[in-house]
C-alpha cells in the first residue's frame, strides 16, 4: 500500500496525506538534531490497520505486508514497515524513537505514561510493542450494573394543552385574535404615551425635519403590522418597501403609513416610562416583558417534559450586555434562557454578559447557570409533575438531586470537567469501546451513564434506568459518516446498510425527542 503526501507550501508544517478514501492532515516536526516524527494521525491509522480494526479483503491483506512509503519532499521520506512498529528516517539518514528517550509503559494503564524529561508524542518514534508508538490501549474496566431507583412521579403524565378564553373555542380562532391576546389595547396604549413622553424629552434638534405630531394607538398598529410585514417579505432596505419604481417589488405600503412618519415612531419608540429609574438593565423592554410572560403561562399548561435552553434575540449595536455565540443560527444578541414545550416558550428569563440577574435566587451548593434553571423551573405548576430536559451547558449533578429532592425529573446531556462526574465513565482517547456500550453509576441518586454511539456520549437523569424493563427501544438510525468518530466500529453494525432498525437506551430516545422544544421555537421565531 503506497501512500504519499502532498507538500504544501515551504511555509507550512503539515502536509495533507489521502488513505482509504479518508484525507487526513498530517504534520512533520523535526527536532535541533535533525530528526523527523510523523504525527499523531498516521501512527493511529497504521495501528489500526496493524491491530485489525479495519476490515480488509485478501487484497488488502497481502498490501499491508509491504511497505508504506510517506514522502514529504524530493530529499526527504519517512518509511512505515508493515507489522514492523514505526520508523522515522529523516534527510540526513538519522533514525530516532522517542521511545528510546522516555521508555517504561504501564501495562494497566488506559492512558499513555511519560517518564524521562520530555514526553512521548503519540506515535512518533518506534514504540517498544506492535500498535500506535507502544502505547496500550484497553477497554475500560466493566462496571457492575447500578442500582439506581428513578424517580416516581407524583402526579401521571399529562400532554400539554392551550387553555384559550372560552368565547375564542365556540368560534373560529384568527392570528388576529391570539395576536390581541398577547398585546392588548391597554398595552399598546402604555406604549404609545411612553412614546409620546420620550419625543417630548428629546425633541428635534434639527428645524429642517418634518415637525412630530403626537403618536395614537391606531399608528402604533400599523407600524407593528409593517415590522411583521417586514419579517414575511425579505427586503434589503426597509425604504424598498415605498419603492415606486415598476422594475423592482411595488408594496403599496404608502396608503398606510409614510417612510418617514415610520422612522420617526422607530426614532422615538419607547416601551417604558422615560422618567421612572431603571432597575435593572433589561427595564426599558418592561412592563411588556412580565405582561407577555404572565400571558404565555396563562394560555397553555405545559405538558410533563418540558426543556430548557438558550435563545439569542438578535441585535447588532453596541451594548455590553450582548453575546457572541458564532456557532449559533443568530451569532449576536441579547441571550435569553426559556422553559419550552414542543416549541411554546412558556417562561424565560434575560442574562447579561457582564451583569447578573438579581431576579435570580443563588441557592448555596448550585452555580449560576444551576440557579437560573431553578428560576424557571420552580414556576411550573404544582398540580402537575414535570421533567425537564437541558444540555451540557447547565446540566449537573447538584443541580439534578436538587431539583429531585423539590419534586422535579431531570435529564440532559453532560460535560467530562462536571463536577462531581464518575472518573470511570471519562472516555480516555486512548481507549477502545464497542458501539452501544452502556455503562452507568449512582452519585447522590442521580445516575451518570456513559454510551457509545458515533463518539462517547455522557449523561445525567434522574427519571431513566439502564438496566431492567423497558430501558432500550428500538429506532431507525442512519449509517454514521465515513470521517466519524468511531466509524469502523459502526459499519461492522450498519454493513453497507444506510439505515438500520437498532435497540438505542431509553434515555438517549427521550433525549432526542423532547430536548427540542427551544430549538422549535427559535425556528417558529425565525
């Protein structure tokens, strides 16, 4: 099997190297005597040829016996032998292994054991037995299933349902008619005098601008309707909307409202009173944000398995309490923490990058992000029983038993560094685990699992087993990609299958289904 490298520019320290239909980068370090190490990459790749992890055909058996040639340039190669561990040769014909610097390797250990001044990089040099540089890689030491009671609820389990003023169910119900009870006249009748009384306080500096005539309640409609009109209909520019021209979109927004009757409300929009001294840094979206906040608990009863998660409220100015999040559908805003079911934001509440929410209670024993769950979940209803689904951005184990301990089911996703979290379910990356390994264990009643699935997944629940009845389901799963962690061990599940009917834990199912109501959301608001 020849394999070569593409040398990249004089400039750069790796080079890209094509095997097997996969591209991996591979970098080339020397050291002051002159010597070569190949990286990281290729030494694992050759292990698992050699370790026969990788399915092979008699074709490909009889290539591994040859040698792998890696040529980074004209004068310099580095030779892999089959079978033979690793060499380095580099351009003067030097041949050096780190391990003949740093020997000794625990035989017991799952992680590699640097002794000497420097330690060994994974794979460069000969290692001192078959595999990646000498380094042992092993199982993870089997666990005695848990035993672990989850938690029973009080009250049986209940589908959410609107709960609409009585007259709205006898007729027919219009976007109208929910619009109206969200934002009363009452409301919008705040919002116009607060506008009014920021004009007042600011005025116009300049005599050339159209003079400011009072803002009513029947304007303040319309420029609500043309900002919705505005999400439906993408426009580039909010002034093509009083475009008059025929060879581009003719809105006929003018019968309505003039452009710049329209700058001037957005100008001077203003929810709270300008005079009243703001609390806290989120009070000028007040009294509007309790208002709409008490009206979505009053309208829907939110079924058992709710979740908690972050939106962002998009805004590209300057303010110091607004994130960055660039992975994010929206990279920039204000962030907001909701409670959601199914896509209904039943309650949130605001953070600030740089300034907590005195709102919050801080409980002793939990963090801040532990707090703000609290916050939203203890205003659920108590006639009900609830659990409540979250990712590893807030999931803990003090959390978890103190939401236990108060009445509430928990589940979520959660982070190695957790506190707390059982060092016999951190998936080392030197270790080997088979597909669908399932290994748990009890701390302070809530149980920790460790599960293999394309990669290591870990997880907290207090409402989940992993042993007894009814802790796995079957489901329909899609053959992983090829570049996945952990591919060779799924094919040899999937074949050359792209789907397959496969028994996953309970609480990866459940996790699956009810950790989207806030993503839902976001693409409802969206």
């Amino acid at each position: 099997m020849s394999t070569r490298v593409n040398p990249g520019s004089s400039s750069s320290n790796s080079s890209q190297i094509s095997l097997s239909d996969s591209r991996y980068v591979i970098s080339f370090e020397r050291n002051n005597h002159g010597e070569i190490f190949i990286d990281d990459m290729l030494a694992e790749m050759i292990e698992n040829v050699y370790a026969g992890d990788v399915s092979t055909d008699e074709e490909m058996e009889a290539e591994i016996e040859q040698e792998i040639h890696v040529i980074q340039s004209d004068t310099e190669e580095i030779t892999v032998k089959g079978k033979g561990g690793v060499s380095n040769r580099g351009r003067k014909g030097k041949y050096k292994s780190r391990g003949e610097e740093n020997e000794g390797i625990h035989e017991s250990s799952s992680k590699r054991v640097r002794h000497g001044n420097r330690g060994r990089g994974r794979g460069r040099g000969k290692g001192q037995e078959r595999g990646n540089a000498g380094i042992v890689l092993q199982q993870t030491a089997s666990l005695p299933p848990p035993t672990f009671e989850p938690m029973q609820k009080c009250q049986p389990a209940h589908r959410g349902y609107a709960t609409l003023p009585h007259e709205m169910l006898l007729g027919t119900v219009t976007p109208l008619a929910i619009f109206q009870l969200f934002f009363t006249d009452n409301q919008l009748q705040t919002i116009v005098e607060n506008t009014n009384k920021y004009e007042q306080m600011k005025g116009f500096s300049d005599s050339d601008r159209r003079p400011w005539s009072p803002l009513t309640l029947k304007e303040l409609k319309i420029w609500i309707a043309l900002v919705i009109y505005m999400g439906v209909h993408k426009i580039y520019a909010v002034e093509d909307l009083w475009n008059n021209n025929e060879r581009k979109p003719i809105h006929n927004i003018k019968d309505f409202m003039t452009l710049v009757r329209f700058q001037q409300i957005k100008h001077f929009f203003h929810i709270s009173s300008p005079s009243e001294t703001q609390s806290f840094w989120y009070s000028k979206v007040e009294p509007l944000a309790s208002h709409l906040r008490n009206m979505f608990k009053k309208l829907y009863m939110p079924g058992t398995n709710v979740s908690v998660d972050e939106m962002i409220a998009r805004f590209s100015g300057r303010s110091i309490h607004t994130v960055r999040m660039k992975n994010k559908p929206t990279p920039e805003g204000y962030k907001i923490v909701s409670l959601c079911d199914a896509g209904y934001t039943w309650t949130f509440t605001f953070t600030s990058r740089i300034e907590k929410n005195r709102e919050i209670e801080q409980i002793a024993g939990l963090t801040e992000t532990g707090c703000l769950v609290w916050h939203l979940v203890r205003q659920l209803p108590d006639t009900k029983s609830y659990d409540v689904y979250m990712d590893n951005y807030f999931s803990s184990i003090a959390l978890f038993k103190y939401m236990r301990d108060n009445g509430y089911g928990a589940c979520g996703t959660v982070r190695l560094n957790s506190a707390k979290f059982p060092a016999e379910l951190k998936h080392g990356k030197y270790q080997r685990l088979d597909w669908n390994t399932l290994l748990g264990k009890v701390v302070e009643n809530v149980l920790a699992i460790l599960w293999i699935d394309n990669g290591p997944v870990t997880m907290l629940t207090t409402i989940h087993n992993v042993c007894g009845d009814d802790w796995n389901v079957a489901r329909e799963r899609r053959r992983p990609r090829e570049t996945s962690t952990n591919a060779n061990t799924v094919r040899r599940v999937f074949g050359n299958l792209s789907k397959k009917s496969l028994q996953i834990p309970k609480i990866i199912d459940d996790y699956n289904h009810y950790m989207g109501g806030v993503d839902i959301a976001d693409q409802l608001r969206g």
